[in-house]
C-alpha cells in the first residue's frame, strides 16, 4: 500500500546486551539457531507495515538478538510479490522473510514453491487456522470497518451493519453522491479480496454494491487518501477499509469515526513465510518467532497491528462478530485469471449501470 520502498536498518546500541538468551520454553536446540543467525549477521524483510509502526519491533528484536541487524523494506503487497517472482527467477538474493497483507498473493506464492517450511515453536500458541503447511503464518488479525466523518454522519445515522449501511446509501443517495469511498478491486489487491469476501458470506453483497454504485462511489488503489478524504469531510463514510489504519488515524483525528459492523467484520491477516531461498534462513527464522511471540506481538498490538495470539491483551471483536479468512488454498480461488475477469467485469457492469441518472 505504499508508493515508494524504504529501507530501514536499526543497529543496537551500545547499552544492547552483548549475548543472546534462548526465549523461555524453548527447545536447547535453538542456542544453534541463535549462533547461526548471528553468523548470518543481517536478515532481509520484505513487508508491508508501516515501516514507522515497525521501528520498536525491530528494536526490541535487536536488543533481544545482538548481533543480528534488520533490512526492512516498506513496500505495497503487489509490489512483494513481483519482486518474490522476479528475483527467484533471476536467481537474484531474495527476502529472507515475507510478509504481506495481500493474503491471496502470499498463498499463490507458497503454492508455486517460494516458501520453505519451518515449525515455530510458537505455532502451538496460534490459532490452527492461522498457519498453513508449515510455511504460512497469520502474525495478525486484523478487523475490516466503516469509516465515516463525525460532522457528516451524527451518531444516530452511523450505519452498525451491512443492511443498515446499504439502506443508508439508498435513502441518502442524493446527498451521499460523490461521498462514498471504497478500494477500487481492480487497482487494490486488498480491495479485491474483501470484495470476494463479501460474496462469498452474502448474496446481499450484490445489492449493496449497486447501492454504492448509484452514490457515484470514489475509488481509491490504497487506504491513506481515503482516510485523509473522510478526515477533512471530501468523503462522508468509506467501506471496507483496513482497520488498523483507520483506527490509528481515528486516535490522532478526532473527526474520524470507526465501526466493526455486527453482523459480520471481516478479519484478515498479515501472512509471513521464510523464502525458499533465503540466504540468511536462521535470521528469517528467529524473526518470525518474534513476530509470533508475546512479546512480538504485543509491540505490534501497540501499533494497531492486533495480535492472532489470544493470550495477548488487545481489542477484540466478540468470535460470532469475526469471519475471520482463513490461511490456506481458498485463498487462491479468486486469483484464477478467469475468475477475477469476470468478477471485475461484473463489477464495473454494476458501477456502470449505478451511475445511470
């Protein structure tokens, strides 16, 4: 969801303890694990987290593991993935760890071959539907909201459900016109697959579409412009939005409101995998167990990253609320070419046609 990669290195300071400590309740086997990474000296991170909400991760990964400098790379989902693709074929270095929102992209790239599998000794603490094969890690569970301008959408308006958020739009159409915003499907990849997620929960997705589709609905490729748009009241209310990312601004912008409908949230994931050709496989190792860990993931729960685990405190939505999308083969059903063709065809049909007078 970025426009541009940044590269972040954060070398310990000189009061960092000089040795490593094996975490509590791991195996002896994992001193070896330790030693190796810190021969590796450095480990590569491609991901899409802010690389600002990342630094005290890092840090504190560092101070935990002298020795073993961070490479991150702040980059958009698709842009992960092309660069996975491309520098494996090239035979070119590749991350050492993978991690991206883009759920659907990170099990096409498991499927076709470019993870290797690792059984963190954390896997025991997450969800069962939160790792796939042994590669893919759910590190984060992450609810999907409506955002809306306080000043354009009182209190007693703000939609608390699908139904209420569609019936919202047809008994305002002519007020909300140009004040919708949602992903554009066929620009975001995030976008498209909590688009397809709705389908697959609801028939009434359908419907609701059309009702956004006669507002004349703006569409953005990334989640900031539409939060910016909301904040300074350009855009009344924004469906399906990234959750962290709202309710970080949300904290900063008291004019921005957010809401986890009650008939059902979404709830995705950040998916991690250790490349299949890793050249620092022991580094990749250690921080995915920290991004796993409780301490890892209550550094990320602080940025608005909230944890998969269920043993860190942290918002939660109540489990007949969350649909969370599972880790797995599903995933890849709608990036068949033809598929994903004639979902979007049939969503620009819809755009069209809503925007009809």
């Amino acid at each position: 969801m970025k426009a541009f990669t940044i590269l972040l290195a954060i070398l310990v300071g000189a009061a960092a303890p000089t040795e490593a400590q094996r975490p509590e309740g791991y195996p002896r086997s994992y001193d070896a694990l330790i030693e190796a990474a810190r021969a590796e000296r450095v480990v590569r991170v491609y991901g899409n987290a802010d690389a600002s909400a990342m630094a005290p991760l890092i840090a504190a990964f560092q101070r935990t593991f002298p020795g073993v400098a961070v490479r991150y790379a702040d980059l958009e989902s698709r842009e992960i993935y092309r660069r996975v693709v491309a520098e494996a074929r090239a035979n070119r270095p590749v991350a050492d760890l993978v991690w991206s929102s883009g759920m659907d992209l990170q099990a096409k790239l498991i499927n076709d071959g470019y993870a290797q599998a690792y059984q963190s000794p954390e896997k025991p603490a997450l969800p069962a539907d939160a790792v796939w094969k042994n590669m893919g890690y759910g590190v984060t569970a992450e609810p999907v909201a409506f955002v809306y301008n306080r000043r354009l959408i009182p209190a007693g308006r703000v939609p608390r459900t699908h139904e209420a958020f569609e019936a919202l739009l047809r008994a305002g159409r002519k007020p909300l016109t140009g004040k919708v915003a949602t992903y554009d499907p066929a620009r975001s990849n995030v976008g498209y697959l909590y688009l397809t997620e709705d389908y697959a929960i609801t028939r009434d997705t359908r419907s609701l579409v059309q009702a956004m589709a006669a507002t004349r609905p703006w569409l953005s490729p990334t989640t900031e412009p539409m939060l910016d748009a909301v904040a300074d009241g350009r855009i009344a209310i924004a469906y399906n939005v990234v959750g962290p990312y709202a309710l970080t601004a949300a904290k900063r912008d008291p004019r921005i409101g957010v809401v986890f409908p009650r008939d059902y949230t979404l709830v995705a994931s950040r998916v991690a995998f250790i490349a299949r050709n890793a050249q620092r496989p022991a580094g990749a190792k250690l921080f995915l167990d920290f991004l796993l860990s409780r301490t890892g993931q209550g550094l990320l729960a602080k940025q608005w990253l909230l944890p998969v685990r269920r043993d860190v405190r942290a918002p939660r939505l109540s489990a007949e609320q969350q649909r969370p999308i599972r880790v797995g083969p599903g995933l890849l059903v709608n990036l068949d070419t033809i598929k994903r063709r004639r979902f979007l065809a049939e969503w620009r049909a819809i755009l069209t046609q809503g925007m009809k007078p």
